[in-house]
C-alpha cells in the first residue's frame, strides 16, 4: 500500500468525526454514521422511484417505503446522540455512572476474584436501546485488563490513579423492555474504543453500546475507602451521575 492510499483511508475515516465535530450538540456517534448514511440512502432512492411512471399501487407503496426510511434515518441518529457531558464535583474524588440507564441494584459481594480480588460493591444498571449508548470511564485511570468474546460479556479492568482497581462488565441485557432482533440489532453488545495500557480521564469515552440492544453493565468497586451514594432505581446519566466517591484521606500512591 502506497503513501497516496494510506491518505485516501485516513481522509475516509475521518469524514464521519468531522461531519460529528461541525453539528451541534447531542452529536451523533461516528459508529452511528453508516446506518444513518444507508437508511437516507434507501429514502431517497424509494422516493425516486415513486416518482417514476408506475402503477398507482407500486408508487404508494414505494412512497410509504420513503417514509419508513427517513423515520428510520431519524430514529437511528437519536439512538446514536450523543450529548456534552461534564462531571459535577471533584473528579478525583468522585465515581461516575458509565453508562445511561437505571440502576438496578447495589450490593456488596464476599469477593471479586477476577480483577480486584476482594471485597467489592457490585453495582448494576439497565440500558434500553433508546438510552444514550456512550459509555464512560468512572474514573480515571489506566485499562489494565480487556476480555472481550462474542457471546460473552466484555469486561474491562481499570487501575486507577491511586492503585485502585474496578472492574466493568458489559452484556445483553435480560431485563430488556425491548430490543430489535438480528440483524437489525447489532451482533456485539459494546464496541470499545479503549486498548489495554490506554490512560483516560474521568468520563473520557470508553465505547459505545450496539444498535438496538440493550445492555446490562456492571461496576465492581473495592469496599475498602469506597462510599455508595446512590440507590436502586435512580436514573443514571453517564459521566454525570455521582455513583460513590472515594472517602476524604484515602488517597494512595499514584500510578508512575
């Protein structure tokens, strides 16, 4: 592959964070362009054909596919948005929802024995398909741990800054209200943007949740210094809402 190539490449896979970098807030995704791009290209296509000389019944139904496909085009864009976030608080401190959803539940487990390997809360929240599908890192931190299988939930083990672990866990959804079948729906729950040995920072964007699926993600804190501030049911906001925070004088040795 020539250098003129690898420019042509490049340039096509940055139009999509362009044309997401000039429109104003909730954006759209760059993950969510392709879909949105196919089903106008659909619309457009049924609407000229209706306008052909055909039978009356062909031309409305090629006119009511028109439609259908821009309701589609439309649909799709907003279940691929994705609004400005920025964390109340202190952000050192604070633990962050990764996800939009509803919490389901908060609990405390005897041990977490694949990446903290201890004492941890466990802590669930519900997304529906029509949920914001960007996901968040909870705090900052280092990826030290990625697991990511078809079938299989992704999990994702994150270092923090003071040497705290917390593991995250990503998978279909079995409390869905509603989820599009396949392959309407997309085959993977989650696609990461993160590698391992990739820093983020707080609410840094971590990936985003499949088309049409609804996801179940699940936050593994360590007990030790942790205080839970929210409660089951609570509305989450990812990258907004204050799951817990780190308590005052609890601060370790910071990663090198």
């Amino acid at each position: 592959m020539n250098h003129t190539e690898i420019e042509r490449i490049s340039f096509k896979q940055s139009i999509p964070e362009l044309v997401s970098a000039v429109l104003p807030r909730p954006r759209i995704v760059k993950e969510g362009w392709p879909r949105v791009i196919s089903l106008l290209g659909l619309a457009g296509l049924f609407g000229w054909l209706s306008s052909r000389p055909l039978p009356a019944r062909v031309a409305g139904l090629l006119g009511s596919l028109a439609k259908l496909g821009l309701g589609a085009a439309a649909l799709t864009a907003y279940s691929y948005r994705d609004p400005h976030r920025e964390p109340m608080g202190n952000a050192s401190d604070y633990i962050y929802a990764p996800a939009d959803g509803t919490i389901l539940r908060t609990e405390r487990v005897e041990d977490e024995p694949l990446f903290i390997k201890g004492p941890a809360y466990r802590l669930l929240i519900t997304s529906q398909p029509l949920d914001v599908p960007v996901l968040r890192t909870p705090l900052p931190g280092q990826i030290d741990y990625i697991h990511q299988k078809s079938d299989e939930a992704t999990t994702v083990g994150v270092k923090t800054r003071d040497r705290r672990c917390l593991l995250l866990s990503f998978r279909s959804n079995p409390y869905k209200r509603l989820s599009l079948p396949q392959p309407l729906a997309s085959k993977e729950p989650v696609e990461l943007f993160a590698e391992a040995g990739q820093s983020f920072p707080v609410v840094e964007r971590l990936g985003v949740r499949g088309f049409g699926t609804a996801l179940l993600t699940t936050l593994y804190l360590p007990q030790d210094n942790i205080e839970i501030l929210c409660r089951a049911g609570q509305h989450t906001q990812a990258g907004m809402t204050v799951l817990g925070r780190i308590k005052p004088g609890a601060a370790g040795t910071s990663l090198p």
